[in-house]
C-alpha cells in the first residue's frame, strides 16, 4: 500500500479515501455511510478531531468489536489532524493559489503511509477477530494461553442460547387459525355476534432430554467444553437427565443441579475415578436402558449421545441398546467431536454400528459447531 | 462542535450524564434524521437515552417494547374488531349505501393505532421513537422494521398509504443477545454504551441522588466497579448502583460497612449465588 493508492486534495476527499480504506480493511462501509460522513464534514460541523472521529465511528461501525479496531485504524490513517490540516489548506489555498501544484498536495495519510506490518497488528491485538475465529477451533487443538478465553466465551455463549431457547416457547396468542367451534360457542352470549375471535395456538413442547456424555480418555479435550454446554442446557429444559459414562454409568443430574459448574465438575471427578480411562459404550447405554429406562424413556425423549464412538467393547452390546433407545425417544442424536474433521468417515467399530440408529449424527468439535444445535434443540 | 457540547447540557439538566460519543451520536440522529441503534449490557441507561432525548426536544416519547412474538397487530395497527361489529348493527336499518357502510367500518375511528402507526402519524412535530430490545423480537419483525424505517412509511390496504409529515428520530436498543441483521444495522448509526468509569459512574450517582454524601458515593461506586470485575450471574448496571446508594441512604448509613452491605445486598444482586458467593467473601 502507498500514498497513492488513497490521494486526497481535501478533506471530503480524504473521507471517502478512509472509507475505502476501511472497506478494504473488512469494514462494511457503503457509499450511503460515506456520503452520509461528508455531509456532516462539508457542513463544518465538526471542528475538532474527536468530535470527527466520534462522528465517523458511529457512523461506519456495526458492532463493537469493529469500534475497537475502528479507533486504531483511524490513528493509522489520520496521522495528522485532518480537520486542522483542511483549515491550514484552506488558508493556504487563499494566500498562494498560484502555488498550489497538485503534486505538492499534502497527503493525509501522513509521513508515510501504514505498513503491512501495522495493520498486522491492529488485527492481532483486536478480541473480535480473535473471537471469531476462537469459535471454530477445535477444542483440542486450542492452545493453552487460548483456553482461559475460551471458557469465557464459551459461557457467554452457551448463557446467550439458553437464554434465547427459553424465549422461543413463548408463543403469542394472536396468532394462529381462528378455532370455530370454540368461537361459535362462546357468540352465543352476544345473540351470535363472534364479538370474540378465539383462536388455535400450539402448547409448548415440554419435552424430556437425556444426555449421554463419554468422559473417556480419548474425549478428554471435548469433555470439559460439552458438560458446560450441559449445563447451559439446563437452564431450558426442566426435564434434562445427564449421564457422564466411560467404563461405568453416572447419573449426573443432581450435581448439575448446584448451580456452579466448578463445583459439579469436582463432583463429577470425585464421583467417577474412570474419568478418563478406556469407553465401555454399549455396557454403559445398556446399564441405562435397564436402570432408568422405564422411569426416563416415556413421553418420547430426545436423546443426545456425545461421543466419539471409539468402543473397546462388545459392538453387539451397542447395537441392542440403541436399538431398545430408539423405539422409546422420539430422536436419537449423536454429537461425535471427530467428525469436526473433513476427512474423518465413522469407521470406527462402534460408530458404524449405531449409525443405521440415529436420527441426527452431528459434530460437536467447536463452539460453532454446538451453537447450531440450538435449532434442534428449540424444536 | 458547539450543537454537541449543548447536548450534553441539555441532558445533564435531565438528569442524564452523556460522554462526548454518545453526544456526536445523537447530534448526528437529529442532524441526518438517522436511526440510532444503542447496544450494550443491561442497566447501563440505553432506555434512558431515549427518555432524555423526547425531554430535551420536548417532543412525545412512544415507546415499543420488543418481545418474542411481537406482531404486526400489536406493533402497527389493528382494526378494533368489536367496534366495527357494532358498528355493522347499528347502520343494519339505515338507508346507508354498502359500499359507504364499508367506508364508515373502515375509518379512522376503527382503527386502533399501536407506536409505529403513532409514531408515523404525529401531526405537530417530530415524536422520539423508542424500540426497546429489539434483539428479543423475531427476525421477521426486524425485517418489517427495516421497511419501515427506510421509508417511513406504513400501508394500510384498507386505507392506502400513510407517510410521516414529521419523521420520527428513532433509538433502537439492544442487549446483543442476537445478532442484528446487518441490513438493519446499516440503516442506523451505532453505539455501543458500556459500563461507565469510576468517575462517571460517582457522578451519575451524585445527579440522580440529591444529598448523596460525596464519601458514600464513591465508596459504593468504588464496591460496584470491583463487583463487575467478577464473575457473576448477573453483572449490575447503573441502575443497581442508584437502587443501592439510594436504600443505604434511606436506612442512614453514611458510610459502606459490612453490617450495612449484609442488609442491602439485595438490591445490587439479584441472583441468590451471587449474594451467597459474595457475602462469603466478605
């Protein structure tokens, strides 16, 4: 990038030229907001650097993140005054227009112009691209110094979902056919005027959900991330069950209900010793079928199963238990981390044998990945 | 410059503290007849905005509060359905053509009028427009909103379409549970409005609370600012803080003690965890 590539002979020249500096940046700045920002420039209105900068940053940011970077891009680009040096040119351009060459424009960008290396670093040290890109991460592959970010996007997240999947039940009663019957009946006390509509609204599902979650060793990096997605499930749906097996089955249901996750999470550990050891799959889901079977598979539930497939046990085992499971839930899903990964296929023994049972067979790798759940979910 | 530094005043005199960027933004909303869409945490004053903004135009203030749901019917307008039956029986003998019948039902006088079509509709001067929570309505509601706010205009098939003689200013807020459409945002000019500094925040406290002893109120500004540091259920905003220097106030402390803060808890934390977590802590 030079100086040419963003001439300026004034300041509303140097406001597109930002704005198109801006665009290329990732800013989504129309010519609607750029005209808009001349306007208010052209007008004189805005003598003073931080009242410009004020201005244009309401104008051409979206979010806050965009405002974070918007205040160091604008260092960058404005490194001098812009307003004070459109007054000096003004002046000048009174005094000597005869001197005034076009080559010998001042630039506003400055000395010189930013360099790659600048514009590196207002996109490193910025939390929004970081964020973004945070989301998609593998959870496994998310390195140390990330993980503390994570977390906290991760609960921020997971809060945000369960908050919206909380208010999608709430239907509104205007909406809806007209139901007939009911209305006809109830004109009757106005001599057969429908002085009232009444109409058909569909009663919220209240529907149980049963999760199955692998703590295994080969899940170790996933596990932590989905029980606080568990959690977060929690807050939504009243009737939730959640299991964390690996060798042997834990109900976990009572410790999520302490409303702090650390503190189920050190349940959790102390409960189950096998936290991370080999995966009984099929032994674990059919210790679940016979103990809480009859008391959970009624009222069709939906059933999610997150893991990773790798069985060290009897495949035979699996096969009769999903297929006990699916005959009483309404869904079947499989959250599977590995399959995050393009090239992964379900090869694995015990995988390939619950496959012909699940409704949904889902990632679940990143917080990406669970967030698009929530559609599921909501229904 | 001056326009801006006249806001600020202006809203100070309504009890409104604003920092420079908040005022450029409203300048800009009353200079180019933008919408302006405020995010931010809950309790931070995005609504008050609004309320001083209708107060120094001295302009009526019409409010629409978003929520899951939120229909046409209950946003724009709606034909007052009872009114119109009655209004069939009583022409019923009348000599009345059908078609002027039609006419009558379907007049001014049937419709009921919901804050868009209000807002629309102001006869004398430009009212501030509230959208409250716009993040909890559905897309599709956010969707109709755009049309709305590009063109102020709002067709009633019944009626044909009515234009706003004086264009409403428009503040929108946000909690940014959902993402807004970018469409949407585009249409408006953003700010974000975050938790204040600790001077701000003593001297929202010190306008809103007459008599506030200086001391107290920089104790509790200084207790809240620590409060959000941490991680809790429910983070308070300003309003917690003014409910909490108000009831120390009312019950006579003076100064923050561990006896005083026991009591009033409450009233900055409104979730049993956090209460529970920080009275340990204590």
């Amino acid at each position: 990038m030079n100086e040419r590539q963003f001439p300026a002979n004034g300041l509303s020249d140097a406001i597109v030229s930002f704005s198109r500096f801006l665009r290329e940046q990732g800013f989504n700045v129309g010519i609607r907001e750029t005209q808009e920002a001349v306007r208010v420039a052209a007008d004189g209105l805005l003598q003073h650097k931080f009242y410009f900068k004020s201005a244009l940053k309401s104008l051409f940011c979206r979010t806050p993140e965009e405002r974070l970077r918007f205040e160091k891009l604008f260092l960058l680009f404005w490194r001098k005054d812009p307003v004070e040096l459109n007054q000096k040119r003004s002046e000048k351009n009174q005094q000597h227009k005869a001197n005034q060459a076009p080559s010998t424009a001042p630039t506003l960008l400055g000395e010189s112009p930013p360099t790659e290396e600048e514009l590196e670093a207002v996109k490193s040290t910025t939390g929004a691209s970081a964020s973004e890109q945070l989301r998609k991460t593998d959870f496994s592959k998310v390195a140390d110094m990330d993980a503390q970010h994570l977390e906290e996007l991760s609960e921020q997240l997971f809060r945000e979902m369960a908050l919206r999947l909380r208010r999608r039940h709430k239907l509104d009663a205007k909406q809806g056919a007209i139901h007939l019957r009911k209305t006809i009946r109830r004109s009757i006390g106005f001599g057969g005027e429908p002085m009232q509509l009444l109409r058909k609204t569909r009663r919220p599902g209240r529907r149980r959900l049963i999760l199955l979650l692998d703590v295994s060793g080969s899940m170790d990096k996933y596990s932590f991330y989905l029980l606080r997605f568990i959690c977060a499930l929690r807050e939504n749906f009243r009737q939730l069950e959640a299991f964390v097996f690996s060798t042997s089955l834990v109900r976990i249901t009572a410790a999520l209900q302490e409303s702090y996750l650390e503190f189920a999470l050190a349940q959790i550990a102390a409960q189950a010793d096998h936290w991370s050891s080999g995966t009984k799959i099929g032994a674990c889901l059919q210790d679940f079928v016979d103990g809480y079977g009859k008391e959970m598979l009624n009222g069709s539930p939906l059933v999610v199963v997150l893991s990773d497939g790798l069985e060290t046990g009897d495949p035979a085992l699996l096969h009769t238990a999903l297929q006990r499971i699916k005959g009483r839930a309404w869904k079947v899903v499989w959250l599977n981390p590995l399959k995050g990964n393009p090239n992964y296929q379900p090869l694995a023994k015990g995988m390939s044998v619950a496959l012909p049972f699940l409704d949904e067979f889902e990632s679940a790798h990143s917080l990406e990945s669970l967030l698009k759940l929530e559609e599921m979910l909501g229904r | 410059m001056r326009d801006i530094i006249n806001i600020i005043h202006a809203l100070e005199k309504r009890n409104y503290v604003a920092d420079e960027e908040l005022a450029t933004a409203l300048f800009l909303v009353l200079k180019l007849q933008k919408p302006l869409l405020i995010e931010g945490p809950p309790g931070v004053g995005k609504t008050e905005v609004a309320l001083a903004l209708a107060e120094h135009l001295d302009a009526p203030l019409i409010r629409l509060q978003c929520y899951e749901g939120l229909d046409s019917a209950t946003a724009i307008y709606e034909w007052n359905y009872q009114k119109q039956l009655l209004g069939i029986k009583l022409q019923e003998q009348s000599p009345v053509s059908l078609a002027e019948k039609e006419r009558h039902i379907f007049g001014p006088d049937f419709l009921l009028e919901r804050p868009l079509l209000q807002a629309i509709s102001a006869k004398d001067k430009s009212p501030v427009l509230l959208i409250d929570e716009l993040d909890r309505s559905d897309e599709e509601f956010e969707a109709f909103l755009l049309e709305l706010l590009s063109a102020f205009q709002i067709s009633i098939p019944e009626l044909g379409t009515i234009k706003a003689v004086h264009r409403p200013y428009v503040i929108l807020t946000s909690n940014r549970t959902r993402e807004l459409s970018d469409a949407l945002r585009r249409r408006c000019i953003y700010h974000w409005l975050d938790y204040p500094d600790h001077q701000k925040e003593v001297s929202i406290v010190k306008k809103r609370l007459n008599g506030i002893e200086h001391q107290l109120a920089e104790q509790v500004v200084t207790w809240v600012q620590q409060l959000r540091e941490q991680k809790l259920n429910k983070t308070p905003g300003i309003s917690e803080t003014i409910d909490w220097a108000e009831s120390l106030m009312a019950l006579g402390h003076r100064e923050l003690s561990r006896k005083a803060i026991e009591q009033t808890l409450g009233t900055v934390l409104k979730s049993a965890d956090d209460i529970q977590r920080i009275k340990a802590s204590l």
